[in-house]
C-alpha cells in the first residue's frame, strides 16, 4: 500500500499533537513534532546565551545542535533529545513557550529544521504538526490540515496540560502567550503560519478527540 504525507498545520494548542500522534499510531506511520524541534533550539539557545540578533551566533549555534526522537518504552512515547539528553519534559515548560515563536522566526533557523524536516520524511508514511508543514515542508503532502479552534478552549486546554505536567498557569498568561505566538508565526516572513490553499479546515472547539481522529484517518484513508 502506498504511504502518503500527512501534514496537520494550525494554531497554538488546537490539538495538533495529540491528533496526528494517535492518527500515526492508527496507521503506523512516524509521528514528528516539529514544535518539539523549535522547542529545543530555543532550550539550546537559552542555555547557551545565543544573540538572536546575531545572525554569525546563531547559525554557529545551529551547527552543534542535534535533534533526534527516541522511543521510551517506559512512556511508550517518543520523546525529544537534544544533543543526546531527554529534554521531553523541560521544552514543554512556559518560559519556552514564552521565547520560541522569537526563535522559530529566525530564517536559519527555519531553513535548518525545514531541511531535517524533510529528510525526516523522505520516505513518507509520516504524520507531521506544525505552522508550515503543507506550505513549506511538504507542500505537496497528499492530505493537508488546517485545524482553529476558539482561543478560549485552546487555552483551557493547554492549562489542563500544563497542570498534568505539574505547572499551574493562569488563563489569562496562557491566552496571552498563545495569542502573541499566534501572531508572530502568522507575521514572520520566513515560513508564516497560514492555510495552504488545498488544505481541508478542521474546527475543534466542539469536537472530541476520538471524532478529530476518526476524521483524520477517513480523510487519509480516502487519499490511499
Ligand atoms: O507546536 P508547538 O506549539 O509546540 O510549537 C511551538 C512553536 O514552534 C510555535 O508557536 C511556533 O513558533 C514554532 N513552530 C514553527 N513551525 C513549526 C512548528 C512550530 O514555527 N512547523
């Protein structure tokens, strides 16, 4: 059977992650967080004081930056690894949140994750979430999604994630950073958060996640 790229694209905390993961595991495909990886350059950078505005810094950095996903058995997970060491848990903190859409807006940083991006899915039989998957990345990926939801929900949803995780967010911080996030990946020259013209629309505000997947896996089953 032939394998096909699926890339879901979105807004901040729509439930990008959690569909594609599952509706990779549904059709045994690889899942790639490309939000993890924009999440670990800035962890790097941070821990290494990089200037932003540096450009000759920054691309030096990315040069001893290496991303890779290793599966835990434990979790049954794959969890992000920068430069060897399980960053998983810390990436997904607010003080990342509060500086990776600075750090994603760089052009070399673009340009280095898109092309591990795209190594990544060489082959096909991915499922891949991010801001520019089916415009960048792989635009021509076989099946494109484009998911929104109410700011509100999106932001309720990811405190009930951040408090799993043991970090107790207000609303109003969480809705902030999603909103600003959301502007600077839609206003970025390099790689902008927006619709791909063949991309098929997905509301999640009051769907269930079952339904997302479902949807997904119809959608992709349709593309086989
Ligand atoms: O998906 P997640 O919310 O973890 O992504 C974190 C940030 O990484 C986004 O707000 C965005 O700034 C950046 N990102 C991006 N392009 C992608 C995926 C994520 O710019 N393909």
């Amino acid at each position: 059977m032939p394998k096909i790229v699926i890339a879901i694209d979105g807004y901040s905390s729509c439930g990008k992650s959690t569909t594609a993961k599952q509706v990779a595991a549904r059709m045994g495909y690889a899942y790639i967080d490309t939000g993890a990886m924009y999440r670990a350059v800035s962890l790097y950078f941070l821990q290494n004081h990089v200037a932003l505005t540096n450009p000759k810094a920054v691309q030096d950095a990315l040069q001893l930056v290496h991303i890779s996903f290793n599966f835990n058995p434990k979790t049954g997970r794959n969890e992000t690894c920068l430069n060897g060491l399980n960053i998983e848990e810390e990436i997904r903190k607010m003080y990342i949140s509060n500086i990776v859409s600075e750090v994603s807006a760089i052009p070399d940083v673009r340009y280095a994750m898109v092309a591990q991006q795209q190594k990544l899915g060489r082959r096909r039989g991915v499922v891949m979430d991010g801001r520019d998957i089916g415009t960048k990345v792989f635009p021509d990926a076989e099946l494109k999604i484009f998911m929104t939801a109410d700011p509100t929900i999106r932001a309720q949803r990811r405190q009930i994630e951040l408090l799993q995780r043991g970090e107790m967010v207000g609303l109003d911080t969480i809705l902030e950073n999603l909103l600003k996030r959301d502007y600077i990946d839609s206003h970025r020259s390099e790689g902008p958060l927006r619709k791909a013209e063949d991309a098929i629309e997905l509301d999640t505000s009051y769907i269930t996640l079952d339904e997302q997947i479902e949807w997904v896996v119809q959608l992709a089953d349709e593309k086989i």
